[in-house]
C-alpha cells in the first residue's frame, strides 16, 4: 500500500471525532460542504461519520460518498456486525471506500467497559469483526481504542492478527490523551518494528490534547515510523480535541530534514478551510492558534516589527501566504452581479440551487448597499448562516425593530415564522439584546440558559460586517451558532434563532470514541 517511504498519509475526522465536541452538530449539507473543501485541501481520507448512530448519519455519510470521488471514504463502526453493516451501505457506492472498526485494547476497556471480558476476548472479537468487514469492502482499518494504556505486548498481537484477518491500515490511538512524546515514539517503534515490517500494512496514530501534545505525539511517531496521521481541522474533537491538521501539515512542510516525510495538503487552503469549518461548526478558534489563529501572522513588538520591515525570516519560519492568510483579495459590491457572486460562492464550496441562492444573494445585496464592499470571507460566513434547507429551519426572522436609548426602556418587537406560521411579539428587557431575546422566546418557547455572547468583525476596517457568537445549554447540552448582519443587533437575533433551530433539531446518538 505504500507508495513511497517517505510519505504521510492525512485521514481527517473532522465529520466524526470533531463533530464529537459539544455545540458542533452537522447537518448533511453542511458535512457535505465541509467535505468538497478537505478534497480541494488535498486530504487522502475523510472519516465522514458514524453511520449506526442515526438514519441521518447514515445518509449524511453516504451523501459524501457519492460525490466525493476523489479521497478515500470512511466509515467508523464498532467490533459489531450491526455497526458494520450501516458503514457499508453508506460507502458502498464510493470510488474508494473504507470500513474503519474500533475495540478497546487496554485493561481498563476489558474490565469496565466490557464488564470483565479478557484482553483475549477482545482480540478474538477484533480478528471476527475485521474478517467480517473484510467480507464486504476491500480497505479495512482497524483501532485499538485506548491503545496508551494497553500493554505493548498485546498491542503488537493485536496488530499482527488484525493484519492476518485482513486489515491493511491499523491505528493506535491515544484516546484519553496519556501519552507523552518519548514513550509513545518508541511504543510506535516498537510496534513498527514487530508487527508491520515485512507486511504491506501501514500503521496510523490518532492523538489526543488533553495534555497539550497531540501534535507531538502525532510527529513523534511519524518520527518512529507511523504512515498515517488521523487528525482534524482546528484541532477539533472530543473534551480538549485532536491532534490539529493544520499544524501537522505545515511541521512536515517546515521541518521535512527532522520528519524525511512529505503529506499531500495543498497549504494554501488551510486557512479558508480552517475558518469554514470555523464558521460552519460554531467553535472559534482561539487567536494564539498556530498557524490559522487571528495572531499567527500578526507581530506587535517593535524589535519584531522592525525585523519583519527587512527581512520576514527574521521572525517568521513561513510566509502567511503559503497557508492562506492573506491574498484573499476578492471583493464584491451592489453592482457585481449574480454570476459574479455564484462563483464566489462556489469557489468557496458553496454549490446552490436557484432557491438558496436567490436567498444568498438578496441577503448579499442588503449588506452591500450599506457597505462599500463584501468579503469573500464575509459572503462566506452569510452563507453559511443561511444555507441549512427551510425543514432543517423552523423558526425564521422575517421583520425585527428596536427601541432604545439612554432614557428609555429597550423594547423589541419581531415578526416571526414559526413551522410556516406568522408570528408577531414585543417585549421589553435589560438592554436591546436583551429584549429581542424575550420576544423571539415568547414565541418558541424554548428558553436555553445563555451562556455567552460575542461579537467580531467579518473582513477589516469600518466596513467590517458583524457576527455574534452565541452558546447556550439546554437540558445538558451546549450548543453554539453564529449570525451575520451589518448591525449587531440584528446579527445577535439571527444567531440566537439559529441555536434555536439546532434545538428544536436536536437528535440523541450513540456516543463513539477512538
């Protein structure tokens, strides 16, 4: 299977292990959207999702599968025959499927997880279930779940039988995020050197951040022979996330003479990827992210500056435009016309039928009548907000006016379409925000407890457009959206009804981890 020694293989979970993190549901469009920019990105496999979780996973995962036709697709399943065969039927049709299954390995997942079954009865079920997969689809990967806190001795078993049953990928993953750099390369090493030399398998890595190293992890192993890193964009995943794609990619890019290894990404597009699952999923990511974050590229003291002015290497070890910070130039205005704005879109992953685009675009056209331009990055951000279909939105924004000053007590009256029904309410608050709250909750009757509220800038200077940021928990769960307008007001009610409609949405899954 490899093509070459010194290569990486990038599978990305961002669909799955990333949709994982609290407030980050996807619907389909949406996951499709994502995975028509991880194949511009240059991604050689995406783990699309779980299909036994739900009918719509299920369906989602298929979706990318027929279109996506140029990056393997895959598909998580547990060591259950039930699980295999909802992956399967979401893959099938995909020009390079891959049925991916997951078991515990460690003591811990024996003893607590599978309440007492032996290390042996887990390998005995890996080698039925790979068989089985195998049965079906040509690439199986197998995962050791909790591979850190297995013994070394009964990893390296299990990867040689999972190979014999016929898996060609096996992945080790640091589940819970226990391993640290040292240990982890050389239990990589070691399991290289025990159970993959001598066989056309490939070993893969998926690390976890709860200490911090999961980039480390990931390149350390590369280091001590991995093949295959699993990670996602932003970092994204389960409680502190994944190892970062974006991060991994550009160490092998930067440090190639310390990896020997190179990877398929095409590193222009990492910021627009990174800023559309941003934007898409509704998790920010923090302005002191490597490489993609707001201060990656952005230098304040003096010394640093006066550097920069002569010679960027000085305190930069890339250029921003190698990852696509900057060069997104592409302005649009009131006069550029429908063609013009459809390509933008689309340029972006944004493929649209007449309906949704006409949408678009007259949304487009109010926020250019009262700026100058819009930003590529802007329109973006407008669409994305708009882009789930009308029964995936049940509650809509038709009308919203305010009153408010210094000397008077904010009042918000909004018109609302509510399952195809008109609504209108006011009500009164502790400020303007406040307010229009109060009155959209007066007719959805929904009342999550807010958590936070924050606002940016979308694109730069006075004719930056507004988004707002809103998190909130309801019955347990913490769920987040973003609304885009040129007034701030506007933009926190179109983000605060998005949430809603995440809500109103919400569906129960089975919970799934590597």
């Amino acid at each position: 299977m490899i093509e070459m020694e010194d290569f990486v293989y990038i599978f990305d979970t961002t669909l799955r292990d990333g949709e994982q993190i609290p407030g980050a549901k996807l619907n389909a469009s949406q996951k499709l959207i994502i995975a028509r920019q991880l194949s511009k990105l240059g991604v050689d496999v995406i783990e699309a999702g779980f299909p036994i979780s739900s009918k719509g996973e299920e369906d989602a995962v298929r979706g990318i599968a027929n279109e996506i036709r140029d990056v393997t697709i895959c598909s998580l399943a547990r060591a259950v025959d039930k699980d295999i065969d909802a992956a399967w039927r979401a893959i099938r049709e995909a020009e390079k499927p891959r049925i991916h299954v997951f078991l515990g390995a460690s003591k811990q997942h024996a003893e607590y997880k599978f309440r007492g079954a032996t290390q042996q009865d887990l390998l005995h079920r890996a080698i039925e279930s790979v068989q089985y997969a195998r049965a079906l689809c040509e690439e199986i990967e197998y995962s050791t779940e909790d591979a850190s806190r297995s013994d070394p001795g009964y990893l390296a078993e299990v990867v040689r039988a999972v190979i014999e049953a016929g898996a060609r990928i096996v992945n080790i993953p640091d589940t819970v995020g226990y391993a640290v750099p040292h240990e982890w390369s050389q239990l990589i090493s070691r399991l290289v050197a025990d159970s993959i030399q001598g066989t056309d398998a490939i070993l893969s890595i998926h690390c976890h951040n709860d200490m911090g190293l999961a980039v480390a992890n990931s390149l350390g192993a590369i280091k001590a022979g991995a093949r295959q890193v699993e990670c996602t964009i932003n970092g994204l995943g389960e409680r502190a996330g994944n190892a970062a794609l974006e991060e991994i990619a550009v160490a092998l890019k930067v440090r190639k003479e310390a990896y020997g290894c190179s990877s398929r990404i095409h590193l222009p597009e990492l910021y627009r990827t990174s800023d559309l699952v941003r934007r898409t999923v509704g998790i920010p990511v923090q302005p002191n992210k490597a490489i993609v974050g707001d201060n990656a590229f952005r230098h304040s003291s003096g010394i640093h500056m006066d550097g920069i002015l002569k010679h960027r290497s000085t305190y930069q070890i890339l250029d921003p435009e190698e990852v696509g910070v900057q060069g997104h130039s592409f302005e649009l205005t009131a006069r550029s016309g429908r063609s013009a704005v459809r390509h933008a879109l689309e340029h972006v992953g944004f493929i649209l039928d007449e309906e949704r685009f006409e949408r678009i675009f007259q949304r487009f056209l109010e926020i250019a009548d009262k700026k100058k331009s819009v930003s590529e990055f802007a329109l973006e951000a407008l669409a994305s907000e708009e882009f789930a279909s009308p029964e995936e939105r049940p509650v809509s924004l038709e009308n919203l006016q305010v009153t408010t000053g210094s000397n008077l007590v904010p009042t918000a009256s909004v018109t609302l379409l509510f399952h195809g029904e008109k609504y209108n309410e006011a009500a009164v608050g502790d400020g303007p925000i406040d307010a229009v709250f109060e009155a959209i909750d007066r007719v959805v009757h929904v009342n999550p407890t807010l958590l936070d509220f924050s606002l940016k800038a979308v694109g730069g200077g006075k004719d930056a457009v507004g988004e707002v940021k809103i998190t909130v928990e309801y019955h347990g769960e913490i769920l987040s959206a973003n609304g885009i307008s040129t007034d701030i007001i506007d933009a926190g009610a179109k983000a605060y009804i998005n949430v809603l409609n995440k809500i109103l949405a919400m569906k129960k899954a089975p919970e799934t981890t590597t």
